[in-house]
C-alpha cells in the first residue's frame, strides 16, 4: 500500500477534518447570514469586529508585537462603527472606520521596525477596503441584502465547489509554489459552483437580467481565488501555516475571508463604476 493510499484510507478523500471544517463553516455562515439579513448596527459591527481581528492578524503575520495601543484602537473602531452603524447607516459606519483606522494605521507605522513599515500599512488597507466595500453594498436601500448575499453566494461556491473538486479530481497544480494542494480541477470547480450560488440568488431576488450577473460571478470568483492564493503567499513570505487559530478547522480570519477581501472590494467597485458613482449594490445586480 503506498503512502497516498493509506492516507487516503485514514482520512477519506476529503481528509481527515472535513467534519470539523463543515461544522465551524455552518456555524459561520448561518451566523453571517442572520447578521446579514438584520442590517443596521449589527452588521456594521459585523463588519467592523471583522477588519480590527484581521488587522490583528496582520500584524501578528508579519512579526510586529502588538501593543495595547493599537488593540484599544482596534475595539475603538468596531465600537464606533456599531454606535454609527445604528446611528446614522452603514455608509457612516465605514466613513468612522477609515478615520479610525487611519489613525491606528500611522501609529502602527511610528511603532513598527522600519523593514516592517510597508507591510504593516498594507495590513490597514487590506483590513478597511474591504469593510467599507461590504457596507457599500449592505447600504443601498433597494438591493443591499440581495447584493451580499451575492457576494457569499459567489465567495462560499467557489471555497466549497473548488475544495471538493479538488479532493476528488486532483490533477496538475494550480500554482505549486505558493499552496501546493490547490489544482486546476478544483479552480475550474470553484468558477463552476459560484455560477450555481450566483444564479440561485439572481432567481430568488427577481434579477431582470440575469447573464451579465453571472458575468461578474464568474469574474469575482477568479478573483476570490486570487485572493486565496494572494494570501497564501503571504503567509509563505513570511514563513507561517496559518494566520491565527481562532476559527477552528479553517485557521484564523484571515484563512477564512481571504476570497472575500478580494471579491468584495471588487464587486463594490465594478458595482459603483456601472452606476455613475451612485449605488453599489444596484450596480453589482441590475445591468
């Protein structure tokens, strides 16, 4: 018997902790979805809780200490934007993110060793962007929940379309040197099951044209897998496994929401573009 086949035989063709990684994702994903459908404060605060343990685990990756100052600041701006959020809105609750966020951010620089400077404002950008991007598009009054919807709907496919492809088809690597388990078969998979999630939340919203949106699902998906591999990379740089342990099964935040960064930002983005600088969300979904 050789190596591969008593692996597989231990740990079945999907591994060994695939119950794990099941359970924590449904707990996950349930809790995202009924935070999602309450708006208001409670998915700013979402949002915002979010970006301040991925900024955290930023910097954790990267080598800088973290000090009580930029945790207080971190707890700062997610209470801000859970005050905001209720407050005044979504878009207020982003606008009081990026003040806050700013500031932490050139505190981190003052603290930071100067190798570290750059890596620790990209951290910043790759922890707010998105934020701001998700409650841009959770704002519009029209079509803010069905617009993220479609971003899970598009994110959560591909994660599990291209894991489980992956694990049963197996094949040449998608890119060896930066994740070495990921293929081409379970990319392909992951485009395939984000236009299955993208077309089941266009028909369950009532989308009036429906192609041009799986356009974009198909598009955001390859960019979900960059963001993937984007962190991978990171992570590889810098000579570590995981980005923390906070989600069991699956790592930490950053492990979690690396194909939402990317996909999130872009779809706010295109959808801002397509409607004049006006709604995001109505610029993702109506074409």
């Amino acid at each position: 018997m050789t190596g591969k086949q008593a692996d597989l035989r231990t740990s079945g063709i999907f591994g060994a902790d695939l119950r794990l990684r099941t359970l924590s994702a449904s707990v996950l994903g349930i809790g995202s979805l009924a935070v999602t459908w309450l708006d208001g404060w409670a998915f700013s605060g979402l949002v915002a809780i979010m970006a301040a343990l991925v900024l955290r685990e930023w910097r954790r990756l990267i080598g800088i200490e973290q000090s009580h100052t930029v945790a207080v600041a971190m707890l700062a701006a997610a209470i801000a934007a859970i005050l905001a959020g209720h407050q005044f809105g979504a878009g207020a609750a982003g606008i009081v993110s990026v003040i806050l966020a700013a500031a932490a951010a050139l505190h981190a620089a003052a603290t930071s060793p100067r190798p570290a400077v750059p890596w620790a404002a990209a951290g910043v950008l790759y922890a707010i962007i998105p934020a701001v991007a998700m409650q841009s598009l959770r704002g519009s009054n029209a079509s803010g929940l069905a617009a993220v919807l479609f971003v899970f709907a598009v994110v959560w496919s591909t994660d599990v379309f291209a894991y489980m492809t992956g694990r049963a088809i197996g094949g040449p690597r998608l890119m060896a040197v930066i994740s070495p388990k990921k293929t081409w078969a379970g990319a392909i998979g992951g485009l395939g099951g984000a236009l299955v999630g993208a077309a089941v939340v266009c028909s369950v919203a009532a989308v009036p044209h429906i192609w041009p949106v799986l356009v974009l699902a198909a598009a955001a998906s390859i960019v979900a897998q960059a963001g993937d591999l984007t962190e991978s990379w990171i992570k590889r740089r810098f000579s570590v496994k995981d980005s923390g342990g906070l989600i069991t099964g699956h790592g930490g935040v950053m492990d979690r929401v690396d194909g939402l960064v990317a996909a999130a930002t872009f779809l706010a983005v295109v959808g801002w573009i397509h409607s004049g600088g006006g709604d995001a969300a109505e610029g993702v979904l109506i074409w």
